[in-house]
C-alpha cells in the first residue's frame, strides 16, 4: 500500500481501522557509480516491502536529506538541518492530524541522524495526543549489519552495500576490484572540494560489487527487520 497509489477516500477507510503508517527518508547524493538517489530507491523499497503484507501505507520517499560533505560531486542536493527538520516536523504534524497514531520512519542515509533525536523530541512535545514514531536505519539495525558483517566487514558508502540491481545503471560499468580505504573520519571534517579530492569516485572502501546472492540475501534480512518494527510493541 503505497501512498501514490491511493486517493484520499482509500486512506480514509483504511484509517478507521489502523492507526499505522510508514515515511521513508532518503537523500539525493554521490554514491560513485551507483544512482545519485540510491538512498531513496532502497528507504523507500525497503519500507514498502516490509508493510506491503501488513496492509500499511507508505508515503512518498523524502528525496532530498542533509549531505554537505558531498556538495562538490554534481548532482548532490543538500538542504540545511534547520530546513530538513522543519520540513520532517512539519510531516509528522501532518500525519497525526490526520490521525496517524503510530508511525515508522525508515532512514536510508547517515547523514539524516539528526532527524531520529527530532523525532524523540517531536513525540515528546505531542505526548497527549498519543503519537508514537520510531526512528529505523535500515542498513545498520541490529540483523541487518550482522549479515553486512558476515558478508564481508570492509562495507561502506558506495560500495558492494549499497550495489543491488535496483541501485545500478544501465551502461555504467562497475568496477571490479577493491577501494583502498579512505580516512573518513578526517575526510567528513574538509571542505566538499577537499572531499572529493580525497574521496575520488566516492566509494568509501572495500569492492564495489558482490554476488547478486549475497545482495538478495541481505535485502530479505532488511526487510524482514524492518516488518519487525511495525509488528512489535509501540508502547
């Protein structure tokens, strides 16, 4: 159940029976060889995936997020955290008016942290009306980076992690081989010129493709976590 393909009288009745709901946040940004919005396409599949058999809705993915390290790679789009914070309040204002009671926010990118301490806060300043949001980055929850780990524990930005068939391009060639890893924690701190001195193509470290198995693999596990989400206890 995916909210673009709803019309009002739909939400309407599936609102007299469930209080639940699901917002993807992604990002618009470099990640090497891979689609400038991989951060998107995986939040917002990885959500729908997980509720889709639980009959929950989910909104339309949030396409831009914070991402300033990366400005100087064309293409990256990156608001400021006031902007980014106000809009994600402005969302959840929205969805509890329209009598949303529990909602799932399904991060795909790091740099969109901020948005999980506004939530707690948000809930914090609603508490009478009985809201509940959680905050779930999908690549790194508990299962779903012990079996990143377990596949090969040099993952990272642009790298196999994130290099599934629906984040690769038509006619863009892969490399094969293995990123030299780089100092990201010195690299965060650059300007973005400086950081994409640095960085190069983008990808962190580590191989830049693995097994279309061990990427299916880790997607069940990806979802299966974030259904858990929606089915354990809110309170």
């Amino acid at each position: 159940m995916n909210i673009k393909y709803m019309n009002w009288m739909q939400v309407e009745a599936y609102l007299r029976t469930n209080d639940q709901c699901v917002l993807p946040l992604g990002s618009t940004e470099q990640h090497g060889y891979l689609s400038l919005f991989v951060d998107g396409i995986l939040a917002e599949r990885i959500a729908t995936e997980a509720a889709e058999p639980l009959g929950i809705p989910v909104f339309p993915v949030m396409p831009y997020g914070l991402t300033p390290y990366f400005r100087a790679y064309p293409g990256t789009i990156s608001l400021r955290q006031r902007t980014y914070l106000a809009v994600i309040g402005d969302v959840l204002d929205g969805l509890a008016e329209q009598g949303f009671k529990r909602i799932l926010i399904v991060n795909g990118h790091g740099g969109n942290s901020p948005a999980g301490a506004f939530a707690e806060e948000w809930v914090a300043d609603h508490a009478s009306s009985g809201v509940r949001v959680k905050f779930h980055n999908w690549w790194n929850a508990p299962r779903t980076w012990a079996q990143v780990q377990a596949t090969d524990i040099v993952a990272s930005h642009a790298s196999w992690m994130e290099n599934f068939p629906w984040t690769r391009l038509a006619g863009v060639a892969v490399p094969t081989g293995s990123k030299t890893p780089v100092d990201v924690a010195r690299s965060r701190h650059l300007p973005p010129v400086a950081m994409r001195a640095v960085l190069g193509d983008g990808n962190f470290a580590g191989l830049y493709q693995r097994p279309d198995e061990d990427m299916l693999a880790l997607w069940k596990v990806g979802v299966e976590e974030a259904r858990e989400r929606l089915t354990e206890r809110w309170d």
